[in-house]
C-alpha cells in the first residue's frame, strides 16, 4: 500500500528530527538478518537509549540533503536495505549496540555513521567508535588514574613514620 502525502512529510520530518537530535546515528545493511533479530536487536538497543529504525533511502537522502550540516556529506554508500541506530543522550552508544550484534550476526554490516557535527565516518572508524570503552569506565580508569601518586605519596609518609617509629622502638628496647 503507498503512503499518502502526509505520511510521507511526517516520516521526512522524523527523519530530520533524528538527524538533528542524535549525537551518532550509524548506518547499517540488515540484508539477510530475520525480523526477529531486528527486533532482538532493538530490544537490546532500547536498553541504551539507543533508537533503530528502518526509512526509505530517498526520503533519508532528502532530509541529509535539505539539512545544511548534511549537505555535503557523501552518501554514495547509502544503498540497499538500510537501518538507522541513533541515540541522543550518548556519543558511542549506537555505535556500540550496532557493532556488538553484528558479532554475533555477520548479516549486519555497518556501513559508516554521520556524527553532530555533520561527519561522515567510514565503517572502520565507526567500528573503533565501538571500541571505547564506556563513560563510566573511563571516568573510573581516570580517578584510578589521578588516584595512584596520591596513594604512592601516602605509602611514602608512612613508611617514614614507621622508620622513625622501629628506630624508637629498637632505642627503647636497647635501653631496657
């Protein structure tokens, strides 16, 4: 069944929306890959906030093309069955979901991600995107980070205090 007119003005309109709204949007080819991996895959994307969807190609092409941080992004490889994982909270979290389920199903292949600033990033960068590791571990691996001369400085007063501590023992214990 066609779309009517308005639907059509209303998906363009979401498409836009996304574009905008999302700090990474990946680019996928889902040729081959069952609908009840999509939906496995959305499920799981949920979780992270992360958003998958599926648009025509002319009517995304239109909203990048009619969206000045978009226009001159090449979107040569945007052919064929396409999805569309975007998520506005997270910067690497939509690369992440994408590249995690492409493991473990090789019918998912990222095709490259378009980024806030109107980017277009190759597959192979957006795959190292992926490879981050989470905002809350590198916040941990940096108070860790931050942490370890504070602590070595720590060991390094103490361990005086009890030099000095075992020589007045051993000078008390000479006089008795």
């Amino acid at each position: 069944m066609a779309l009517t007119k308005d639907k059509k003005n209303q998906i363009y309109e979401d498409v836009s929306n996304i574009l905008d709204s999302s700090k990474l949007t990946v680019v996928a080819k889902y040729s081959g890959t069952s609908v009840k991996q999509l939906q496995e895959l959305r499920k799981i994307a949920k979780e992270s906030g992360t958003s998958v969807k599926v648009f025509k190609n002319r009517i995304v092409l239109k909203a990048l093309e009619s969206n000045p941080k978009f226009k001159d992004a090449d979107t040569s490889l945007f052919t064929g069955m396409l999805l569309y994982a975007s998520n506005s909270q997270d910067e690497i979290a939509s690369a992440k979901v994408i590249a995690d389920f492409a493991k473990t199903n090789p019918t998912l292949e990222i095709v490259g991600s378009l980024g806030l600033d109107g980017s277009l990033m190759s597959a192979s960068d957006t795959k190292e995107l992926a490879s981050i590791p989470a905002m809350e571990v590198l916040r941990g691996q940096l108070v860790g980070t931050l942490a370890a001369p504070l602590s070595g400085f720590v060991g390094v007063l103490s361990g005086n205090v009890r030099s000095i501590l075992n020589v007045l023992n051993a000078h008390i214990e000479q006089v008795n």
